[in-house]
C-alpha cells in the first residue's frame, strides 16, 4: 500500500522527482528551486550495491580505500606548493622579458642556467 511504498528510501527520492518535474511543467513558484531532486536520479543505480555482493564488495572497498586517495593527493599538493615556491623564488622575472642568446645575453645567472642545464 501507500505506507509500504514511502517506507523505502528510493521510492521517496522518486517520488520527490516525479513532483518537481511535475511542479515544474505547471511553471508553479518553487519548481526550479526543486530541480536538484531531477538530478539525484544519477544516483539510482546504486540501489544495485544491496542486490549483487560482489559488487558492494567493490564498492567498499573504493570506499574504504579513499583516505589513503586523500593522503596522497595531500602529498602530490605538498610536492607542487614546494616546487611552485622554489620556481618563484629562483626564476622571478627572468622569463619577463625576450633576450636573444645569441649576443651571450641571457636572461637566467650562471648559476640558474646550471640548476636547469
């Protein structure tokens, strides 16, 4: 019955969808607001983790694998924001402007040129 149909989770989200989209065909105040509920609709083919066991088994363990993801993406922005610091601090302004090398003018020091080369 009615009470079976709105104790599941989903077929609340459903139902919440089929309203907004139906509040915003009758162009009522409030159904552009509810569009976000057209787009949780992405999320019903998760309703297949409960029914297939391998596939939850995949699932948590991406889950459970996100924060070693985490830790590592901390540490490749770490390894950036160090490299970032060092080229700002040892290449300011140098490639500003266009200087010809072959008049032996070069816009890097000696000592950047052997950093680099």
């Amino acid at each position: 019955g009615l009470k079976g149909y709105f104790l599941d989770g989903w077929n609340i989200l459903d139902f919440a969808t089929v309203v907004a989209s139906i509040l915003e065909l009758c162009r009522i105040e409030g159904g552009k607001s509810l569009r976000v509920f057209r787009v949780l609709r992405v999320l019903r083919p998760l309703r297949m983790i409960n029914r297939f066991k391998e596939v939850k088994l995949v699932v948590d363990a991406l889950i459970n694998s996100l924060p070693a993801v985490v830790d590592v993406g901390v540490v490749c922005a770490l390894v950036f924001f160090v490299f970032s610091i060092f080229g700002v601090t040892f290449l300011k302004g140098t490639f500003y402007f266009c200087r010809s090398l072959d008049a032996g003018d070069s816009a890097l020091s000696p000592g950047q040129l052997d950093l680099i080369t």
